[in-house]
C-alpha cells in the first residue's frame, strides 16, 4: 500500500507538474502575443503618417511646384527608394548599438516633431511655395531655391525617421516569438497592417490632400503619427526586447582578416578549429565548419602558433584578429550565401517601381469618373495593389497554402512562395503592357494625341485595377517571404538587418526604375512629356520580359544555395 501511495504521489505531482508547464507554456504565448495590438497600432499610425505625407509627393510636386510630369514622377521614385533605403541604416544602429525599441522611439518622434511638421508648414506658408499655376505649363513659376530647400528637409527628415521605424518595428514584433511558424505569421500580418495603412493613406488622406487642402491632408498625418507614439509607449512594459552584443559587423570583418592572415598555412592533414570557450574539434567531426567557401575557415584554425586557446597549458587566446570561433565563421558564410538570392529581387522591384511612377500618369490621363459626382485623386490609384495583397494574403494562409501542404505533405517554403511572387509580377507587366495598349488605341481613335497633356482618355481608370490587383498579388507572395527567409537565415545578431533586406530591395527597385525610365526616355520616343504621344506600353513589355530573365538567374540561385539549417 505504502509503494502504491508513493507511486501515485509521485504520478500526481508528475501531472501537476506537467500542467503547470502547460500553463506557464500559455502564458508566456498569451504574453507574445500581447504585444500584437501596441506594434500593429504602431504600424499603423506610422504607415499612415509617412505613405499618407509621400504617397501623393507626385501631385504635390505637379500642383504646387509646378515639375514637369515625368522629372515629378522621378524625384517621387527617388524618395520612395529613400524611404526604403533608410531602414537599413536603422537596423544597423539597432543592431550595434541601442536594440529596436529605442531606434524606433527615436525614428518615431523625428517623424512627429519634425518632418512631418515641417510639410505641413510647405503647404499652409505661401512664402513656401511658388505661384499656383491653374493650367501647367511652361509659363509656371517654379519653386526657388529656398522653397525647394525647406521642401527636400521635410522629405530628408522624414526619410531618416523611417530609417528608425519601419523595419526595427517587424525585428521588434519578430523577437516576441520563439518558432519559426509564428515568425512568418507575424511577417504576414506585419505587411497586411503596413498596407492597410497605405491604403487609408492613399485614399483617405490623399483625398483629403487633393480634394479639401493639403494642410488639412498632413495634419491628418500629424496626428496618426502622434497616434503611433503614443501606442508605441503604452506597449513597453510588454515587449521582449534583446539587448544588442556590441556590432556584429565587427566580428564579420574579424572572419575575413583572420582568414587572410592565415592564407598561406598549410592545412593537410589532421587540424582543429576553435569551437570557443578553450573547446576545439577536429576537421571532419561533428561541429566542424562546413566546405562551403573553405578559405573562410582558415579564421578559426588553430595554428602552432596559438596552441589550444583557453585550454589548460595552451596559453591565452589570441586576439579576435587572428583567431575566430566556427560559429562567426558560419555566420559569415551563411550571410554570403544569402546575397545571390536577395539579388534576384532587384529586378523584380525595379518592375514595381517603374510602374508604381508610371501609373499615375496614366491615371491622369485616365476618366477618373465615379458617377457624376465623385473622381478617384490620381495619386489614389495605387491602392488597388495593396488591397491585392491585403485580400491575397488570407487567402493564402487559409485556403492555397493548406492546399499545397495537402498535395505536397509540406506547407511552402519562403523561396517556394518568392518563387511564384516572381511569375505572378511577370503576369502583372504583361497585364499592364495590354491595359496600355488599349489606352492608346481610344487616344488614338478620338485623335488624342496632338492635344495638350492634361487632354483626359475615354477610358474609364478601373482598367489600371487588372495589373495593379496582379502585381498585389506578387506582393502577397514574394515580400513576406523573403523577409521570413532572411529572418530564418541570418544569424541571430543580425535580425534586424535581416528584416531591413527587403526594404533594400525596394530601395534599390526604385533607383534602378528610375534609371530604367531615364534610360528610356533618352534613347526611344516612348516616354515624351504628353504620353498620348508615346509608347508606355513597349517600357511594360521591356520590364516584362527583364522580370522572366530573372526569373531563371532566381532558378538558378535557389538550385546553388544550401541552407545553414
């Protein structure tokens, strides 16, 4: 009896034990996601104050400066990559030095205090701005050089208070969660709440810019960016917020002049690599360094020179300038391998960016008609695409990816869902090429093309919606996974600049487009200042077809890469 009360005590105090873990288990993933609420309240409050301040740059530009159509739809694609670019900047310092949140509150109040103060002083100061022009033309005053001055400090201020937020907000929401399935949820909804704000931003506040006042528009701005402060302070008490290592760019380099130092020993035979902490392993044995660019690993042989560091007899380690672990190693190898697939997406942001200032002018061109009272504002036109990705992603959670795992026994990995972002972006510029091809037919038809630029097509703007909705879908497809694949690949140190990959794809999307349409206007006759008289569709095919080459160089990398998992 006595042996059963102990065996059923100690059954008993097994499962308390194991419920207790169960609940604590509970309660630290009520606690992750806790904090869901402050970041997507956060996310929202900035995606509406910064897309709602640049996303109608172009028209702004147009009305109020009075540039010339396609120069505006160039500086507003410069901007856009700047906006894009900044961010890895910000990850940077985040991960050297102060961790996500402080960047982030810092980002956050430069956006609130200055930037997007001082648009809002460009368009309630006439001495801000030159002389409204009711019709354009050559006739128009352009701004002076202090106008433009006060206007590219607002648009610098507020690219550097993206810089600290956009992307340390998915690195913070990111480190609340421990499994890489929740990781790429959030990421999913990270970028459904992001274009959620765009859309609000190019609708709403665009309306509000164009139709009302643009003073009334940035204030707007002001306000959900002072939301976004507020929400991000309230949630602090909540986040799990790693603190940064010292710079682990510095432990990279260290990698490389080790492994230079050491380029001329010879490593036949039997050698051993410095695992950290005086623990050594032999070429060959488990925890060894990987084959993959083996002259790498010369950084963490041991030589005679340094004995066994730590160890007992072995001396002291040498410095981190000569000697690395197999771990910094690896990390750098594993970073290496990541950018021939990350220089895959250029191409495919450059595709983006050509149509994301293209669009527009076609939109102006456009009947922007609902009913007889109401026009859709050009610089609105672009929401078709987020609404794509926004509706396109939970349809891809609940239904095409459930679908896959059931066909395939697996759900699709994040270069599988990059992989058909890619034909599907190719789908959307061939779509925008025949949409182009159609506008140009009814100008062609009612003679349009020798009137003046601001001469309007008989075709109703709802045709942009088909290839915007199938590039939105691309989205949908290819952002989310690659930031879930740099996240999962990089090395834990560099989680930040890991969420910052993608945006630098953007970025660099965008200068390139720019370039692109540069490129084009001054060795074809496709792009001249009245579009009616070019040839916008052949600049859709040309990006077409680049996108489908570089699709197969995407083939080809992900058939080279091998994961360091």
């Amino acid at each position: 009896m006595a042996g059963e009360r102990v065996e059923m005590e100690s059954s008993l105090g097994s499962h308390l034990k194991t419920v207790d873990q169960q609940e604590a288990h509970e309660r630290q993933g009520r606690k992750k996601w806790i904090t869901l609420p402050f970041i997507a309240g956060s996310m929202l409050g900035l995606g509406l104050a910064i897309n709602g301040t640049s996303s109608n740059l172009l028209v702004y530009l147009l009305k109020e400066y009075n540039v010339e159509s396609i120069d505006a739809a160039q500086i507003a694609n410069i901007v856009r990559g700047c906006l894009d670019l900044a961010p890895v900047a910000g990850a940077v310092v985040s991960d050297s030095y102060f961790g996500s949140f402080p960047v982030i509150l810092a980002g956050t109040a430069i956006n609130v205090l200055v930037g997007i103060v001082l648009f809002t002083l460009t368009a309630a100061l006439p001495s801000l701005r030159p002389p409204h022009c009711a019709s354009p033309s050559a006739a128009c005053q352009h701004g002076t050089p202090g106008q433009l001055t006060a206007l590219y400090a607002a648009v610098c201020l507020l690219t550097i208070g993206t810089g600290g937020t956009r992307f340390n907000v998915a690195t913070l929401g990111a480190d609340q969660f421990g499994t890489a399935r929740d990781q790429d949820t959030f990421f999913n909804w990270y970028f459904v709440f992001l274009y959620a704000s765009f859309i609000v931003g190019d609708t709403a506040i665009v309306y509000l810019q164009d139709g009302v006042s643009w003073v009334l528009g940035f204030s707007v701005c002001l306000g959900t960016a002072v939301a976004s402060l507020v929400m991000l302070v309230l949630g602090a008490r909540y986040y799990k917020m790693p603190a940064p290592k010292g710079s682990p760019y510095t432990e990279l380099v260290r990698v490389v002049v080790a492994a230079v130092r050491k380029a001329r020993v010879d490593i036949a035979g039997r050698v051993q690599y410095y695992l950290g902490d005086g623990t050594v392993v032999d070429s060959g044995s488990d925890g060894a360094p990987t084959k993959r660019l083996g002259f790498l690993n010369r950084a963490a042989l041991i030589t005679a020179r340094e004995g066994t560091p730590d160890s007992p007899g072995g001396g002291h380690r040498p410095s981190g300038w000569r000697l690395c672990t197999v771990q910094q190693v690896e990390d750098l190898k594993s970073l290496l391998g990541v950018l021939p697939l990350w220089s895959s997406g250029i191409l495919i942001s450059v595709s983006i960016g050509v149509m994301a200032g293209l669009v527009i002018l076609q939109a102006l061109a456009m009947d922007r008609s609902l009913g007889s009272r109401f026009k859709i504002p050009a610089g609105s036109i672009t929401v078709c695409s987020l609404a794509a990705f926004i509706a396109a992603t939970p349809v891809l959670e609940r239904a095409v990816f459930p679908l896959w795992r059931r066909a395939t026994g697996a759900l699709p990995t994040p270069l599988q869902r990059v992989g058909l972002g890619h034909v599907v972006n190719v789908a959307g510029m061939v779509a925008a090429a025949l949409v182009e091809r159609r506008r140009l037919s009814v100008v062609c038809t009612h003679h349009g093309a020798d009137e003046a630029p601001g001469w309007v097509t008989p075709m109703s703007v709802l045709w942009l919606i088909i290839p915007l909705g199938v590039v939105g879908v691309g989205e949908a497809l290819h952002f989310p996974g690659n930031m879930a694949f740099y996240y999962q690949e990089f090395p834990k140190t560099l989680r930040g600049t890991a969420t910052a990959m993608a945006p630098l794809l953007i970025a660099l999307g965008f200068y390139l487009s720019t370039m692109f349409v540069d490129v084009a206007r001054r060795v074809t006759a496709w792009l001249p200042g009245n579009i009616n008289q070019g040839r916008l569709d052949n600049v859709y095919w040309a990006v077409a077809v680049t996108a489908a080459v570089n699709f197969g160089y995407f083939l080809v990398c992900v058939s080279l890469y091998k994961s360091r998992k």
